[in-house]
C-alpha cells in the first residue's frame, strides 16, 4: 500500500499541471514580487521618518543639572558648610527652523512617493515587454512546426515524384535538406521560448518553472496614432519622474533657505537653584553663541549647488521627456503601418500563391525549386508578419512607458 501511495505521488508531480499566466496577472505579480521595487517601497517608509522628526517642535532635549559640595565656613577650616544646586535648560531655535525643515522632509517624502510610482512604471513596461517577447516565442514556435509540417508535405511529395521519374535525385536531396532546416529553428525557436520564459519569472520575481507559460494574443489592428503635441503637456503631469524631479527642487530650495537659517544662533534658557546651609539662590539664564568663525559657509554653498543640480536635472528631464515622445511616437507610427502592409499586401497573397503552388505541383503544372521558393517566401512573411506584431506591441509599451499613461 505504501509503495502505490509513493507511485501516486511521483506520477503527480511528474504530471503536474502548466500553469498559464496573462498580462494583467504578470503585471500584479511583479507588483508584489519583484525585489527591487520591494527595496523602493522602504524608502517612503524613511522618508516619512525623516518627516516625523522634522516636525518635532524642540529639536533637542531639555538638559538637567545638578551640583553637591561641601566647603569651609572660614579659612583654614571650621565647620563645613553642605551647597546644593540643579538647573534645567533647553534650548530653542528663533528664525523657523523648524518650518523650513518640515517643508523640506515633506518634499522629500513626495520625492519618495514619486520615485515608487515611477519604478512601478518601468517595472510595468519591462513586464510588457518581457510578456510579449515569451507571446511572440510562443508563436514562433507554432510557424516553426507549421513549417516542418510543410517540409514533412514535400518530402512526402517530391518521393512520389521521385519514383515516378518526374524529378531527380538532387531535387529530392534538397526536400530532405530544408526539412533539416525547417527542424533546426524549431529547435531555435524552443531554446529562444525557454530564455524569454526564465526572463520573464525573473522580473516576476518568481522562481523559475518549467511549467511556466503566458497567454495573450499580439496585435492584429494597427491602432490610431495619438497627436503627439497634445501629449507633450500631460506628460508633464503624469509621469511621476518629472514629479520627482520637481519635489526634489523644492526640498533642495528648502534646505537651502534652512542652512542659511542655521546661521543665527539658537538662545539657551536656563533655570536654577542653589541651596546652601544660610542663603537660597533661584534664577533664570539665558545664553548664545556668537557666529564669530562659524556661520555655517560651507553648509550653506553646499545646498546652494544642490539646489542648482536639482534645478538642472529637473529642465534635463524635460527636455529627455519630450525627445523620448518624439522616438516614441516615430516607432510606434512605423510599426503601425508596417503591420498594415504586411497584413495587406502581403502575408495574404504569399499564402494564397503557396496553396497555388502545392496543388500545382502535385498535378505536374510546377516544378520542385518552383514551390520550395514559394513556400520560403510564404514562411518568411509569417516569420515576418510576426516580428512586425512584436514590434507594434513594444512601440505601444514603450509609448505607455514614455507618456505615463494608456493609448486607449
């Protein structure tokens, strides 16, 4: 009994089932998978940290004093007098410090917010793309098999033809040649489905199974191209890279407004008490630095060149915005007509001239190298036809990337 239960058991995993995954599934696993946008999300979790003690009202703790000595009442000795003391200070900032650094930390907690959005879109284009690159594997792994069935037909046919003596030896020779071929990119196509499988788990953040697959379908329409000019101002407003660049200028002016409030000395109050065996003392102390060698110089040139960095960056980035709309939009005008020629003119025709060829070259209308060309030129356009699908669907991916948003 034990033994079939452990039968059972292996002849289960062995047989276990594949799995399917489709876009929107692949998209919200790697939203809660993947390691690297895991490690962005700590970082708000900082940033709000950082918030909280910004907004802290004193910035240091109150300190406490206190003092015991026992002393001579006359010279050269006598009875001994016991003095007893305690003081309490704190000390307070004048010129807003606290406001300016409040403002600063919640710039950088919206830096933060923005730079997990903005990782969230990359992750979402990389998913897309590795997704449709295993889709289009996918596919070419059924044109490679449809091709080999293809071969396997004129193999079978030239052998016919062979005994009969309507062709010859080499032609035949060259049937069982394209054969080998059309197996090898099936062999080719296995491997490149294998690698765009494990690469998609990858950016998952999954492990790696061989019962991994993806389910979908490739562009069949060329979709209406977007009027880029319009898209240039929102795209301003909804990818969250600008926004960050954005707070990031604001928390680097803050900061510099902050050093340069540094500079002014923070005032010390202290109170305190002192007791001895005659005389009680009470009182109030107020203290400060003066700015003499330190006024915080270098604090203050050194938020002053962030702040510039951050201005440059932020009008570097919008400039790179609007050359990427541009790619963007070239690519994705390309694709979309490549897609419409090839569904059109071509892939349609080179089918129907194959179907032509095959029956004519059973009836003896058509020669051997006359239908091997045909049937290259029509696997071609299907090989074709799906590099053409692929590049469509990455344009889209990359034009959803570039503009923070759907085409739909």
């Amino acid at each position: 009994m034990t033994r079939m239960l452990i039968f059972i058991c292996n002849v289960l995993l062995l047989v276990s089932p594949a799995y399917a995954l489709t876009l929107g599934e692949a998209v919200e696993t790697a939203m809660k998978n993947n390691p690297d946008l895991q490690a962005v999300r700590l970082e708000q979790g900082a940033a709000q940290g950082r918030l909280d003690q910004a907004g802290l009202w004193l910035r240091s703790n109150p300190v406490m004093e206190g003092s015991l000595s026992r002393k001579d009442t006359v010279p050269g000795g006598g009875e001994k007098a016991t003095n007893r003391g305690i003081a309490l200070s704190q000390e307070f900032e004048l010129a807003g410090q606290r406001g300016l650094r409040v403002d600063a930390a919640r710039s950088g907690r919206e830096k933060a917010l923005q730079d997990i959005l903005d990782k969230e879109r990359v992750l979402i284009a990389e998913v897309k793309d590795a997704f449709v690159r295993a889709l289009a594997a996918k596919r070419k792994i059924e044109l490679s098999e449809e091709a080999v069935k293809l071969q396997d037909e004129l193999v079978a046919s030239a052998a016919i033809k062979f005994q009969t003596g309507d062709i010859s030896a080499l032609e035949q020779n060259l049937a069982d040649v394209e054969l080998g071929k059309a197996r090898r990119e099936r062999m080719l196509a296995e491997r490149e489905r294998r690698e765009a499988l494990l690469g998609l788990q990858e950016i998952l953040g999954i492990k790696p199974s061989p019962n991994f697959r993806v389910e979908g379908e490739l562009p069949m329409e060329a979709p209406d191209i977007p009027d880029k000019n319009k898209l240039l101002e929102t795209a301003s407003l909804q990818r969250p890279d600008v926004q960050s660049a954005g707070a990031e200028t604001i928390q680097a002016k803050a900061a510099m407004k902050l050093a340069g409030r540094e500079a002014i000395p923070s005032v010390t109050v202290s109170g305190f008490y002192n007791q001895d065996d005659k005389l009680n003392e009470a009182g109030i102390m107020l203290s400060f630095p003066l700015p003499l060698f330190d006024r915080k110089q270098g604090d203050r040139k050194e938020a002053a060149a962030k702040a510039g960095q951050a201005l440059i960056k932020q009008a570097s980035l919008e400039r790179a915005v609007e050359r990427e709309i541009e790619e963007a939009h070239a690519n994705l005008a390309a694709a979309a007509e490549e897609l419409s020629l090839f569904k059109k003119d071509v892939l349609g025709k080179a089918m129907e001239n194959l179907g032509l060829m095959h029956l004519a070259f059973k009836e003896g209308k058509f020669g051997f190298f006359e239908v091997r060309l045909a049937q290259k030129d029509t696997i071609d356009a299907q090989f074709a036809y799906l590099e053409s699908q692929l590049r469509l669907q990455l344009a889209l991916n990359a034009w959803e990337k570039v503009t923070g948003g759907s085409l739909k």
